[in-house]
C-alpha cells in the first residue's frame, strides 16, 4: 500500500503559571541542536492524539500538569525546523507549581512576556508574538496571506 511522505508532527505548549503573578509563561533551554529557548513540546507518537502529545511533552520537559484552554495555531513553514519540515500544533495551557527541566530540556525558567530571551529556537519568536495577541485580545493566530 502507498504511504505519502508527509511531515512531521509535533505539539507545542504555551505554559502559564496560574499561581504566579501576571501569569508569566515557561520556556526551556533546549539540550539539543536546534539550540535556544523554546516552549515545551516535541513529537506526536503514532497512535496519540496531539493533545494528548502537548500534555505529555509538558510533562516530560518541565514535570508540570497542565490544563489546555485553547489551541494558539497551527505553524507549518517547512523552513521552520532545520531538521526537516515539521509542522506543529500549538496550546495555550494552565499549570501551576515550581517548572524542573528534565528530558531534553538544558534548563528552564519562569519569563515574563516583556523580558523574554533574544535566542529563541524555531519560528517562537513568531508564535510569542502571535500568543501576545492572544492574551491581548483573545484572538488565535490569523490565518496567513499570500500563500495562493
């Protein structure tokens, strides 16, 4: 039977603290190439449905349970990843409690919105900009233009 090559899949979590102050969110240090700081995540398993995936990695990279509340947006530019195309889906979700780096987290630390790091990896920069929006007005990521 004919399998397509296709990309491939990951979750991402945008992880506010609840019990902090002006909810700041959590970022990671990442162990691995692509270096820099990034929100939570990795890949979807075959056989585990992406939320499930976003609440895992959240788990497994910073020890938090965690709530979704709202899906920010799907980020799929192939150049997105210099591993290969990957396309992620990516959660705004509540935890509460103190974030440990573990799995192939370097290191992790509690940011606010206004002091984040200048080395972030991926497109983050883009997917903190758009969850900025978010928390200003409540919108997701706007749908891209041009791509027709």
């Amino acid at each position: 039977m004919y399998k397509p090559v296709t990309p491939l899949l990951a979750a991402d979590t945008i992880i506010e603290l609840i019990d902090y102050p002006g909810r700041p969110i959590v970022l990671i240090e990442r162990a691995n190439p692509p270096y820099g700081w990034a929100i939570p995540g990795g890949f979807v398993d075959v056989g585990e449905r992406i939320e499930q995936a976003a609440v895992r990695e959240a788990q497994e990279e910073v020890g938090l349970d965690v709530k979704l509340i709202a899906l920010l947006g799907l980020y799929s530019d192939p150049a997105r990843d210099t591993r290969g195309h990957t396309v992620t889906a990516v959660y705004v979700v509540e935890a509460s409690g103190t974030p440990v780096a573990a799995d192939d987290a370097k290191n992790c630390q509690i940011f606010n919105l206004n002091e984040l790091p200048e080395l972030l990896a991926f497109d983050h920069g883009l997917v903190l900009s758009h969850y900025k929006t978010f928390r200003e007005t409540g919108q997701v990521t706007p749908l891209p233009e041009n791509l027709v």
